[in-house]
C-alpha cells in the first residue's frame, strides 16, 4: 500500500465529520453509528486484512498511525473500532507466522462483520490466563458459554463476540477455551446486552456489560483449547501484543490532540496584563514544551514495536515487558499531556462542552485497560529481576 491509499482509509474530510459528531454522543450517551458506516465505507475494518482476501493489507505500524488520527479527532470511536481491529490483528500476527486458524476473521471483516471484545470480567485479573465464565463442551464439537462479561465496546453493534471461558469437565481440563459467538445468539434469549454505559468518558464505546447464558459457538468458531496460566501459545502473544499497541496507539493520539488544543489557544488567548499571546508567556511555553517533549517520545516507540510485530522480530522473554511497558508509558504520558494542557487552557477547559474537558474525562479509560500499572510493572520487574522467590 502507497502512502495514498493509507490516507483513503482515512481521509481528512471524513476525519473532520467525526470530529464534528464526537461532543453529541459524548453529551447524549450514544454510539456512533454514523461513524461505524462511513468507516466500513472506506475499508476500514478491513484495514489488517489482507489484499488476496480484499482487505487493505496494512500492518500493524500503519493502522497504528491511523489509529492515532482517528482518537485525535473522536478517542470513543477510536476506543470502540479498535476492539474490532484487535481481533483482525490477532489474525494477520497469526496469518504471518502460517497459522490460518482465524482466517475467518479477516474474511468476515472484509463482508462486514464486527468484532467485538469479550475477555474482561470483574475481579479477574488473570485476564487471559483465566476465566470466570464457564465452557461447557457440546457434543458437535462447539461450546456454551456462561458468565458475564464487561466493557464490551461496540456493544450495539457487534456481529461476533470473541470470547474465552474456562471447560472444567473435559477429560483434558482444565482448558481456557477462545471462540466466537454470533450475535444470532441475543435473539435466542442466550446473549443479553445490558443497557448500563453511563461512565465518565468514553461514553461513545458503549462498553455494555454481556451477560452469557448458554451462548453456543460452532465448532468452527472454536479458536484455540490452551491451559490456563501463562502460555506460549501464538494465540496468547497475538491478542496481547495487538490489544496494547492498538490501545497505546489510541492514547497517543488523545495526547497529541491536547497538545494541539493547547497550542491553539495559547495562541489565541491574551493576557491584560501584558497585552501579548499566552504563546509568548515564558512560563507557558515551558508547559507546552514539557507536553511536547513528553508527548515526541511516543510516536516513534509505537512505531519501532508496531513494525517488530510485523516483521516478526524475536524478542524472546523481553515481548510481554515491552508491550505492557508501552501501553502503560503511552497512558500515563497522555495523562500528564492532557492535565497540562487543561492548565494552558485555563477555566475554559472546566466547561462540559470543551472538548478539553472531554479529552480530560476520556484519557481516564486508559487506566482500566490490561496492563494496570501493577501488571505493567510486576512485568517489567519480573523480566529485569527474574520471579518473584
């Protein structure tokens, strides 16, 4: 793919489109539809699939930069669509090493599908070395699955909920069990979706709670039986080294945006005092340097991690240190970027239609995201000082 083409994915016209709409479902509580079919529109949610399959056939490093337009100009849509893209990256990071076990997920982004993301559940910080929710095996080969699930971004909207639980009874359990249930399941009375999204911010996503009751999915759909724990499994460094670059990738783009919003209106603002721009006041400059700096050193970390991913590069034990170090870096710099910005914006930025004081509210999704800070850092401690005992 040319550069051009990349940019069609995203031009800047539909990028100012869902800029324009992102303070009303903020406001309103309510999910972007009108994003969601003008991004299917222009292919991207087919972005990571390949060209012989009709997608794009982009890398992780260029969707990452997309990625980081897109939060710029709407963080919920980006937040939402990047749940889909995770499970199209697990795909291609599979399909590049010769494992075509998801095929179907590129397939089914390029016919329109949407992917949704159902790995979390309250309290369980094993995240995907353990699950709540039950997996009972069935006699075609397919699993039900019973439990709840929560922050399932795209929540209106999904087609194919990717999912694990934990199968107790088979004579090789316990196995954590990832699949695919289709939303044809809701209509059975065997997926509910709770209408309970009222946060904070990111109120775009419309991350409603999942409640599964029995939710049957095929025996094709069936992506992998792994033990529970820690595992070497694709599967494994697939969904987690797409989920934090993807995730990284959105706060990224939240902190470049503050950046630019401060800068506009440290321009425009002028002091009784002295009669200049906020731009020429010593001590805003430094702030907005201090965002600069802080904010330069990510774009090209995302972008070294992105392409090693792509290229396959082998990091060896140090692959999860570094991915849960970015997301962590990229979440926490954005945080800092974006209360700095709020200080050059001054009490403007307090009112609720400031799109500060949304970026504001919306970067403090990141903290919830896998890796927390103490995940992120048992990590990172674990890779440099080896386990604990």
């Amino acid at each position: 793919m040319t550069a051009l083409d990349v940019t069609d994915l995203l031009p800047d016209d539909l990028l100012e489109r869902i800029r324009s709409r992102a303070a009303a479902h903020d406001r309103d509580n309510t999910f972007p539809d009108d994003d969601l079919t003008e991004l299917k529109a222009a292919g991207y949610l087919a972005a990571l699939a390949p060209t012989d399959l009709g997608g794009a056939g982009l890398g992780l490093a260029e969707v990452s930069v997309l990625q980081q337009r897109l939060a710029g100009a709407a963080p919920a849509t980006a937040l939402a669509v990047n749940m889909h893209l995770v499970w199209t990256g697990v795909a291609k990071v599979l399909r590049d090493r010769g494992i075509h076990d998801l095929d179907h997920v590129l397939e089914g982004a390029v016919a329109g599908e949407v992917y949704a993301f159902g790995i979390s559940e309250a309290g369980n910080d094993l995240v995907l070395f353990g699950s709540d929710t039950d997996a009972a095996p069935q006699p075609d080969g397919g699993y039900a699955f019973t439990g709840t699930k929560i922050f399932t971004s795209l929540a209106p909207v999904w087609t194919q909920l990717g999912l694990h639980g934990l199968d107790t009874t088979s004579p090789d359990g316990p196995k954590l069990v990832y699949a695919f249930v289709p939303r044809g399941e809701e209509q059975q009375g065997r997926v509910v979706t709770r209408d309970d999204w009222d946060t904070v911010g990111m109120r775009g996503t419309q991350s409603r709670t999942t409640e599964l009751h029995g939710a049957l999915a095929p025996a094709d759909r069936i992506a992998r039986r792994i033990a529970p724990g820690p595992s070497p499994d694709p599967l494994v460094f697939a969904i987690f080294s797409v989920f934090e670059l993807l995730l990284a990738s959105v706060y990224t783009g939240i902190a470049h945006r503050a950046l630019e919003v401060a800068v506009t209106t440290a321009s425009r603002r002028t002091s009784k005092k002295t009669g200049l721009t906020y731009s020429q006041d010593p001590d805003i400059r430094w702030r907005v340097a201090d965002m600069a700096l802080a904010y330069d050193a990510l774009p090209p970390q995302l972008q070294a991690l992105c392409r090693d991913v792509d290229a396959q590069v082998d990091h060896g034990s140090r692959w999860f240190s570094l991915l849960a170090g970015m997301k962590h870096r990229a979440v926490t710099t954005a945080k800092a970027v974006v209360d700095d910005a709020v200080l050059v914006a001054g009490g403007s930025s307090y009112f609720a239609g400031a799109e500060l004081g949304r970026l504001y509210r919306d970067v403090l999704a990141g903290l919830f995201h896998p890796s927390d800070p103490e995940s992120a850092h048992a990590t990172v401690a674990t890779a440099w000082l080896g386990p604990v005992g």
